[in-house]
C-alpha cells in the first residue's frame, strides 16, 4: 500500500519592529560609551607619536652638533637649531605648559613649529652649565601647538630633558640629582611636575 509523501511546512519568521528596535538602542548605548574612548586613544596616540618625534629630533640635532663642534658646558638648545628641522619660528603663540601649570607665551620663550604640528619650546638662554651626567637642559612639546586654557586639559605639554650626555627623559622620569644652568635639582619623588596623561615610553 502506497503512502503518500508527509510534507513538512517550513515557517519562516522575522524580527518584530520591537526587538529591531530593541537591538538599537542596544547597539546606541555601547556605542555612546566606546566611541569617545576609542578617540581619545586615538588621539593620546597620535601625540604621543608626536612627542616623542620631537624628542628624537633634538637627540640627533644635538648629536650632530657635538660630533661637529664638540661637547661644551656651554651648548644651549639654541645652538642645536642649525640641526633641527623646523618649518617656522613663532613668536606670538600661547601654548601649554606642563600638567598643573597653565601657559607658555613665545613671546619670551624660543617657540619652534614643527612639520607635525607641535610647537617644540625652550628657553633660550639655557645653556647644560656643567659637564657632568646630570647636567641638563630642558624643552616642552605642546603636541596640537594650541593653548587649551586649563591646567589639566588632554593636550598639556610634556617636559623632555637632555641630558649632557646625550640621553633624554621626560620630567616625570627624571633621575634624582639632575640639575640645570639655574641650579634647580630634580627628585622624581618630589618633583611637582607630571607627565600629561597622553605621554607613556
């Protein structure tokens, strides 16, 4: 006896307009908390580049300059310029200071801008005043080269030291007992002075 084939009715369903709508304000909410972190680290990234960019900049300024002037007590960052790739020198500007500290005028500051878009800062009549290898001389990055007004905003400068030496640090990494032409001695224990939240080696 023959039997007829049993036919099985395959249902098909979709998503009701509630759970679609469900699944977006879903998707809204995550979205709301990881965009802004995503670039924010996009950005303590990007100046991060930045400043260590310029740092090594001045490393190999100033390693060129003893290799064809020799070493001296007497070397400022002033003379390393001759070295440095710079597009202009700005006299007007406004930048960051370091966390905690509010501005920078490049009117009494040697204030340089960078092909980055930083603005690489010093005092220019800052000479290393020692030959020993806690001798330095520092200089400040201002990654976006642009003053924020605030003194814990996300794009402070960051405070790089050079060392007689040859070697750099931030401030924050400074070793104990590192002093300039002005006889100010750094403890990194004590020192008020911090790296902007962005800055990492």
């Amino acid at each position: 006896m023959a039997h007829s084939p049993i036919t099985h009715q395959r249902l098909s369903h979709g998503f009701t307009l509630a759970e679609l709508l469900i699944c977006l304000l879903i998707l809204g909410v995550i979205a709301v908390f990881t965009i802004p972190k995503i670039l924010s680290s996009q950005q303590d990234n990007r100046f991060n580049a930045i400043a260590k960019e310029d740092a090594s900049a001045i490393a190999a300024a100033y390693k060129a300059y003893v290799h064809n002037n020799g070493a001296s007590s007497a070397i400022s960052l002033s003379s390393l310029t001759t070295y440095l790739n710079y597009t202009a020198v700005d006299t007007s500007s406004l930048i960051d200071s370091y966390p905690g500290q509010t501005s920078l005028n490049c009117s009494s500051w040697a204030c340089y801008r960078m092909a980055n878009g930083s603005i690489l800062a010093f005092d220019a009549g800052q000479t290393f005043g020692a030959t020993d290898d806690l001798a330095i001389s520092y200089f400040y990055v201002d990654p976006d080269g642009v003053y924020s007004g605030s003194t814990t905003g996300n794009s402070k400068s960051v405070v790089f030291f050079i060392y007689y030496n040859g070697r750099i640090t931030s401030q924050e990494t400074a070793a104990a007992g590192s002093h300039d032409v002005w006889g100010t001695i750094y403890n990194p224990a004590t020192q008020v002075g911090k790296d902007p939240a962005w800055f990492r080696w």
